[in-house]
C-alpha cells in the first residue's frame, strides 16, 4: 500500500513528541514510530481502497438505482458499506448474491 506525504502529515499531527523521539535516534529503538501507525491510522480514516482483487469491488451506493454488471468470471465480489443503506438496496443484494452464488459454501454447511 503506497503512503502519501499527508498520512505521514496526519499521523505526526496525532503524535508530534513520539515523532520527535523517534527522529531524534540515529538508529531503530524498539519504541520508535514505524509506517505500520502511519497504516493504521489511515485505515482508520477509511482512506484505503483495496489492491488487486481477484473479483469485483462495489459500495451499497451502487446498487441504490440498478444492479450492478458482475462479471461470470468473479469468484469475489466485495461490498463496501457505505450511508446508503435502505431496504430496496438489500433487496437487490440478495437477489444479486443468490443468483451469483446459488449452492452454499463449504464454509455455510
């Protein structure tokens, strides 16, 4: 996952005396600030989208006028959620998973 100039902005807004600490060390300590909290605190912002899927990426806010084209090919299908949500949009979820995916996995039974 590529990192931006801003998450590193971000994180170092949140936490400027560990930042300091860190920067202060001419060598790794085992207390210094690594990418993994620059990571997390965007994933926490939800600023991420996920990589290479082998399947197909959707948000609730795409179903909410038509169902969305699924490839046959799809093997994954992902479904964001988002402030879309209403009773029309589930409807058109299940009809789109049970026709995708008629039998019940191996995890279901």
């Amino acid at each position: 996952m590529p990192y931006k100039k801003n998450d590193f902005k971000d994180a170092c807004s949140l936490f400027p005396m560990e930042f300091e600490r860190t920067w202060d060390h001419r060598f790794r300590e085992l207390d210094d600030i690594n990418d993994w909290l620059v990571r997390y605190i965007r994933n926490l912002k939800g600023n991420f989208t996920p990589g290479y899927l082998k399947g197909q990426f959707f948000s609730l806010s795409d179903f909410e006028k038509t169902m969305p084209k699924i490839s046959q090919h799809s093997k994954v299908i992902v479904i964001n959620d988002d402030s879309h949500y209403n009773i029309v949009i589930l409807k058109r979820i299940q009809k789109l998973l049970s026709t995708k995916f008629p039998e019940k996995s191996k995890y279901e039974k």
